[in-house]
C-alpha cells in the first residue's frame, strides 16, 4: 500500500504571502533532502469560471470540493488520482479551511499572519499598474477587508501553526525539520502539537465565524 504523502496546508488574508511561504517551505525542504518529491498546487487553479488578475471572489467562487477530492486521493495513495506518488503536498489559497474536507485532510495547517495595512500596500503595488489607486482602494473595502474579516481570519483558530513574519521569520526552518522528522518515521505519526484530525471538532461542511467561538479549543501554535 502506498505511503501517506504529508498534506501542508497554507491559509491567510489577501496578499499576505502565503505563495513566498509555499516557495520558502519548499526551497527549505529540499535543502535538508534534495531527494524529496514535492508537489505545490494553488486554489486559485479550482476557479469555477475563469478570474480577471486581482479579482477578489468568496468562496462560493471556487470547487472546493474538487480540491479535496484530489487531495484525498493524493494523500492517501489513490491509484485513480493522476499524480504521481510524492513525499510532501504543499497548497496555498485564502479558503482553504473553510471547508471541513480540506480541514482533515490536511496534516499541517498554517496561517500567515500578516498586518492589514501591509497587505493593503501590497495590493496597491501589485495592482497599481492595471487599476487606479481609488478602484484598489474601494474594492478593499468593499470586498476584501469584509471577506478576510468574515470568512477567512474566523479560521484561524483551526490552523496548527500561525506565522506572523511570513516567509521572513525562522518558522519555515521549524516547520521544515519537523516534516523531516515526520517523513523519516515510516509510520508517517502526526507531529507533536499538531491536529491529525478536525473530526472530533464536528466541523460544518462550511465554516462560520459563529462555529468558531462556541468552545471550540484552540490547536495552534505561533512560531
């Protein structure tokens, strides 16, 4: 029977760097083995119809459930998913514990913590070249303070790992050595600290801010 692959999930607001924290994970991992099969994938790529660059879309906007589907099958060996067997799964997207499939499928949750304002001037400077300063602006309040603050930064107490300098801090070196420790036992063992299953939280097909404040005990740790 095939090995688990180790699922890391990586979740936060708009702009906050949660693909420089992919790259950074990855870059890390194979510095320590080399030899190590990684495969990345985005949410953004399970759009139900095609975004315009900068679009900011809730998450009814994505297949959700296609990406766990895929995940599942990914992680757990299935030989009808079309990938080939990897060691280390690394995904990145604003919603991805939103939903209570991609919550317990994943092995390692982060959340990139990232400062408002430093994620507003990062859309500005990303998006300052296709939209004028006010069209940025009102579609950041209009949209994606209200989204980050409704859907996504709810979640953050079901993250096992909060990273508040990104891809900056030593975090990505903790968390890499843990995921070599955990790769080297055959039994692929949860890591100490970490969540190996949300079941027991009895999760919504879709999480609310309000099912996130009624007892719900906190996992996580900040690094």
């Amino acid at each position: 029977m095939p090995q688990s692959s180790i699922l890391i999930s990586i979740t936060g607001g708009e702009a906050a760097g949660k693909k420089a924290v992919q790259a950074g994970l990855k870059s890390r991992l194979l510095s320590l083995n080399s030899g190590l099969k990684i495969l990345t994938l985005h949410m953004a790529d399970y759009a139900l119809a095609p975004l315009a660059a900068g679009t900011q879309a809730g998450v009814e906007a994505y297949d959700l459930e296609r990406l766990a589907d895929e995940l599942e099958g990914i992680v757990h060996g299935d030989a009808d998913v079309d990938v080939d067997v990897v060691d280390v799964v690394i995904v990145e997207g604003r919603y991805l514990l939103c939903s209570r499939r991609l919550v317990e499928v994943a092995g390692i949750k982060i959340f990139v913590d990232c400062d408002p304002d430093v994620r507003l001037a990062r859309k500005v400077i990303r998006e300052s070249g296709a939209k004028s300063l006010d069209n940025i602006l009102d579609e950041y309040v209009r949209c994606s303070k209200p989204t980050f603050e409704q859907a996504i930064l709810p979640t953050k107490p079901i993250s096992d790992i909060i990273l508040p300098a990104g891809a900056e801090g030593p975090g990505l070196d903790l968390i890499a050595h843990g995921v070599m420790d955990d790769i080297k036992r055959k039994g692929r063992q949860s890591l100490p600290g970490i969540l190996a299953s949300a079941s027991h939280l009895q999760l919504p097909l879709t999480l609310s801010e309000v099912d996130l404040t009624t007892g719900a005990p906190s996992y996580y740790q900040t690094v």
